[in-house]
C-alpha cells in the first residue's frame, strides 16, 4: 500500500485561513475534491489545488492509480516563519505587522 504526497512551503497565506480550504477535502476522494476545489472562491483554494494536482501527478508516477481511485488520506497546514514588519502610528508609536507564511501538505492513497 502506497502513497504520494507533495508539500508547498513558505506560501505567503496565513496557516488559519489556509486550513480552513484544506479542511474541506481532508478524507475526500481526489476527483471529488478537486471539483470542490475550484468551484471556492477562497484564495487558499487555488493553491490547494495545484498542490492536490501535483499529489496526484506524483500517484500517477508510482503507478497509484488516477485521480478517481485515489483519496485524499492525510492533509495539513503549519506555520511558516512570520515576517515581521512595522506600521507607524500617531505620536511616534509603531505597530507590529505579523505576516504569516504556511507549509502545505497533501498525502493521497490508493482507495481500499
């Protein structure tokens, strides 16, 4: 029993807003969420999309099957590094911008 998997890193998206697309096709079948995929009209959507077409691309080269016998077996999101930045306020003040990045991962099996 195999898997392919394939893992975006540094995405310039924050981990939350990612999950929340990445939750959606966790446990699906791989066609199944792809069409889910690019019918969401979030920004996460697309880049989740690819990245599910590249696991499948990476099924396809180790003879796993195609995208209608596979599913989506594992998937996540962690934080990236934060690029901090500064915003100057009134009065001489700054304050802190966190800009989060993200590593995306998809894992896809052959369905039993």
């Amino acid at each position: 029993m195999g898997e392919a998997k394939a893992i975006l890193s540094h995405v310039r998206m924050a981990p939350r807003k990612a999950r929340l697309v990445v939750d959606m096709v966790r446990g699906r079948n791989a066609a199944e969420a792809l069409a889910l995929l690019r019918f969401t009209p979030r920004s996460a959507a697309r880049v989740v999309e690819q990245l599910l077409t590249s696991a499948v691309a990476n099924a396809g080269l180790k003879d796993l099957g195609e995208a209608e016998t596979l599913k989506v077996s594992g998937a996540f999101v962690d934080s990236g590094p934060v690029l901090k930045r500064f915003q100057p306020r009134a009065m001489g003040r700054a304050s802190p911008i966190r800009k989060r990045t993200s590593h995306i991962t998809i894992v896809v099996s052959p369905v039993n």
